[in-house]
C-alpha cells in the first residue's frame, strides 16, 4: 500500500518547518505568498490530501448527508436529487444517495448502512410499503437529525417538508368539475404514502362539496407504470358508463393512459378531461399538452439539504418546525380545457 | 458532544472481557448465541456503531466511490445512477455524487473534493466543455482509479465505457435513408464530446455512403433543450427546401421538434421522418411514438461499478481493458415508418 503524503514529508524535503507548511496550507498570513506557491506546488506534486478526513473524524463529523429515495430513476426524484446536490456542494458537505426501490426491507438495510458510515444527517423519502420508522430510531437515540421529505410520516425532532397534497388533489378535481366533468376517475398510488392518501381525501372532497357520490369503481389504485396506465384506459373502454373526467397522481402515468384512451377512440378533453400530477417534462411533450400540478423538486431538494445543513451548524433547529410547506400550482394546458 | 459508545462500555455494563464483546459482534464461533444475542441487543440499546469507518481509515480505504455526472436531472443519467447505486450497494460501497452542471471548472472543484474525501474510486461521464483531464492527474499519480462512462476521453490505465456512437448515428441515419429520406437534418449538442462528435461522424458516413452531400446549413449544434427543438422547427418551416428527415441526438429535444413542427404544419411521419437518441420513457409517449436509439444507462451504470469494484478488490485490474462497448439497439416506431 502506497504510503500517504503528509506535511512533514514536505517539510523536509523543502527544508521547511512542518509548522510553515500547515500554516501556509491553510493559507494563514504570516506565511509569505512565493514561500505558499513553493509549498502548494510541492504538496500538488506529491498527491498531498488535505486531513479533512481525518480531522473530521477527530471531531465526530463526516461532512456527509445521507439520502435514502425510492427510486433513483424518476424524473421528479432526479429534480430533487440536483437541488440536494446544489446546496451540499457549496456547503462542502457530500452526499451519500442510495434507493429503497420501494421495499421497506431494504429501506432498513439503507438506514443501517447510512448508520454506520456515520453520516451527520439523513434526508429520506419513504418506500410505498413502509409502515413505520422503527429503522431509524438509533438515528434518533444519537441525535442525528432526519428530515423526511415528499413521502413523510409524522415523527417528534423530524421535520417533514411537502406540499400540500390534499388542496393540490381538490384543486385538481375542482378543475374538472369546473370544465363540467361529472364523472370523475382517480387513479393512485399506495395509500400507505401520505401523497396519494392526501390527494386521494382532496379529489373525495372536492366531489362530496359538489354534492357527487365517491364511488370505489373510479378510484384505482397502482403503481403508476406504463401499463398501468394502459391498463386503466383500456377498463375505461369497458365502462359501460365511462367518466369524463381523469385524474392521475402521475404525469407519466397519465400520458400513457392518454395514448391509450386515444388508441380506444375516446377524444381529449372533449370525451374525457385528464388532469396530471409534478409537471415532468412530459407534460409539454405530450398531445395534448397535459393539465398538471407543478410539483417544485428543485426547491424541495434545496430547502431539505439547507435546513439539515442550518441544523448541523446551529443555524436553526429542525426540531423547531414540524412540517415545511412547500407552494405548487395547477397548471392548465389543453388535455382538460374544455370551457 | 455526545460521547461514542464502545465495546469497552458495552464489556463493563455486561460484565463480560472487551475481547468478548468485539468477537460476539464480529459473529466469532467461540461465543454461543444466547451471549451473541445478548450483546447484540445492549449494542443496539446503547447505539453502538461499528467501527467501520475508523477501522476503514486505518486500511487506507474508505468504501466510498466517487461519481460525477454533468447533470443530475436527466433521465438518462437517473438510470445510469440507479445501476451504479444497486451494484454498489450490494458491494457495500457508499456512492458520493456530484453534478458539474456542464461546466469543466465545476468538474474541476468536484474532483478536488471527491480526491480529499478520499474515494477509493471514481466513476465520470464529463462535461460539455472539458478539453483535458489534468484536473483528475492527482488520482493518475496516486493510482486511484477512475472509469470514465458515456462522455469519456482517452486516457492510460483508465477505462472507457460507451456504446459505439459512430455506428448507432450511421444506423440512424441509414434507417432514414431506407425509409425515402433524402435530404436528413441532424441536430446534436457539443462535439467536443464524443457522443455528440461520433454520432455526427456516423451521420456523415451514411450520406456519403449514399452519394449525398454532406451540407453545413443540416446540422445543428444545440444543448438539447425543449426551446432548442422548438426553435429548430421553427428553422425548418422558414427553408426554402425543408429536411425530409431528421436525427436528433436526444429524445427530449427530437419530442419537442416534434411537437413544433406539427404547429408549423408539417406531418409525421410524411413530411419529415424522425429518429431521437436514448429511449427515454418519453419515447413511447410522444404521438407518433419516437424512432430512437435504445442506450442501456441501467446496465452502463452496473457495468462502470462492478468494473471498478472489481479492480478495488483486485478481481479485475481495468488498466487491461481499454474500452468497454455496451450493445445499443435501433427501436423503429411510428415517427420515422414510411415504407
């Protein structure tokens, strides 16, 4: 194994004190700034690391936030991912990403890893299958601050930052009974994760204030693949009553279900409206372009890594707010603009 | 500062010797498992963490690797990070990411931070504007390695992973020319990397194959955005004589083209026939579904982390290999089907 540059093998071969080179490694003024240049450019040539590492060990810090997602590859996760990575890069902290792939199993598996590479705090969004935070409790015993983020469970000294998710789904819904839908579909995900749950109670407020049955037949819950989608226009045109109104908590979802109404004949929005849910970029790509509402992951991946950060430096304690709510819009295109 | 919990105190609360404590937790034989069972349970109780991370310090080795990518929200790239993050993490490494957001001056900073984090390894696909890798010679001197993927340079003791973009540009212009195309615009994005450069070179052999002109006033040098493919449209409704077909080095981009050149009139296939690049979910989305390239980014992903776990673990030395080339596929859909 190849030996490790240290300040004291640059010492000596610069016939320097190891003192000059610490100080003038960590730029202090006494060092004059050709003595700097000369011992920058020798510790460059010999692969000299700056002891963060160890230093950081010294002080029970790893400079690391760990990130624990369902899944890496969707396009909303991926938004959030770049603004946690933003705000982490210039605080100088590292990022540790890894994916439940929606198992709680290896959710647990995640926290236990995250555990023991001491990370100093964690940023997670919950598997669709997760029913409690049992995993994470020797995070909370050490004090290691959490925040849960999009997929979120209540919990004391964690803060849960989203939207929110109810106003958003009646707000989608008050949509299509504005455009005069009266039969409304919903299709979600799991309601073990608040986000569908919520949007779920919001599209059954919205038809209840409107004085319109909920009727299990139009609510479907799945896993918002592409067949899914699929699937769903295709019992559609079995319906002997079809809707004329679609709500989708997915625009990827919803895009596939579009193509597949349209392969079944029906015409949007004149036959059937179709409202989406995050804005991907699908939702401007598609024909026609897809009612959404416009999910802010940037902001949610930046607001999340800099209260956790706020919190390692004693900015602000996260224990201190509870939830964190971020805003979103209803964004209306042509697939559901009928009046 | 809350005080770590160690063996020793877990060895005093129990009334057991120090040995036995790191043995039952290390699962030695010679402890039985009621005492294993035991220790484990007070380990728990009092958040023992193992001492991975120091022990991994002593080793010289920090079980994390290294990852730049020029963007993080970019759904080819979530699933090359989604392989990378399975593979990884059955190997028990910790993924450090970072995004360079195309600029080489942020690669440069990335990788001075991913250096004194001190990753084992590195895995890059580069940015729009990097001209060399002088910023990665402190890794060459210190023989950590690093696998470049997708956006790669030539460099010794530093593998290479990419599809043949030459060969899958000729094929999608090839495939254009079969279907009655004669006069193909490409549109792509900075040839000073070599996806973008190899694709334009494959597209400039097939016409010349065919005994077509090669024109400068064809190809388009973009960043692939959504107002790049809408401002491309709107190019090609004011020629004089328009493209018949068209190869876009993006999904993304080629959709929203797509979608411009139906509001300027143009149909699709008939007027203008369309290829993308990647396969991106989208693809299959748009109307008429895209022609495209299929990349494999979940296996290039798998491929790059087990390559460099292989070489960390000494299984596979990836100075022996130069290139690895993953297989592409050539999907024909609905947008480019004229015959």
């Amino acid at each position: 194994m190849e030996k490790e540059t240290t300040i004291y093998d640059i010492a000596r071969l610069l016939n320097l004190s190891p003192a000059t080179v610490s100080r003038a490694l960590n730029d202090h003024p006494a060092i004059n700034s050709n003595t700097k240049q000369l011992i920058s450019n020798k510790a460059l040539e010999m692969g000299y690391r700056s002891n963060t590492f160890a230093s950081n060990l010294r002080r029970q810090q790893t400079k690391t936030i760990g990130v624990i997602v369902p899944r890496l590859d969707s396009s909303f996760m991926s938004t959030v991912l770049s603004g946690m990575e933003k705000v982490a890069n210039e605080a100088n902290y590292n990022l540790i990403i890894s994916q439940s792939l929606e198992s709680s199993r290896k959710e647990m598996a995640n926290a236990k890893t995250m555990f023991n590479s001491r990370v100093d705090g964690l940023l997670v969004s919950l598997a669709a299958d997760t029913d409690n935070l049992e995993h994470f409790s020797t995070f909370f015993r050490k004090g290691i601050p959490m925040i849960l983020f999009d997929r979120v469970m209540p919990q004391k000294n964690c803060t849960n930052i989203v939207i929110d998710n109810l106003k958003a789904g009646y707000e989608a819904t008050a949509h299509l009974l504005g455009q005069g839908c009266r039969r409304i579909m919903h299709v979600t995900g799991s309601v073990k994760r608040n986000v569908y749950a919520d949007r779920l109670k919001g599209y059954k407020m919205a038809l209840l204030e409107h004085g319109l049955p909920v009727e299990d037949e139009l609510i479907r819950l799945t896993d918002f693949t592409r067949q899914d989608g699929l699937d769903v226009a295709d019992e559609i045109a079995r319906m002997p009553s079809p809707p004329d109104g679609l709500f989708v908590a997915s625009d990827l979802c919803a895009a596939s279900c579009m193509g597949g109404l349209r392969k079944n004949g029906f015409s949007i929005p004149k036959d059937i409206a179709v409202v989406g849910f995050n804005d991907d970029p699908i939702a401007q790509l598609v024909e026609p372009n897809l009612t959404t509402i416009h999910y802010p992951g940037q902001e949610m991946g930046e607001i999340a890594a800099q209260s956790l950060i706020n919190h390692l430096n004693g900015l602000l304690r996260i224990s201190t707010t509870n939830t964190i709510l971020l805003n979103y819009e209803l964004i209306v295109r042509e697939s559901s603009r009928r009046v």
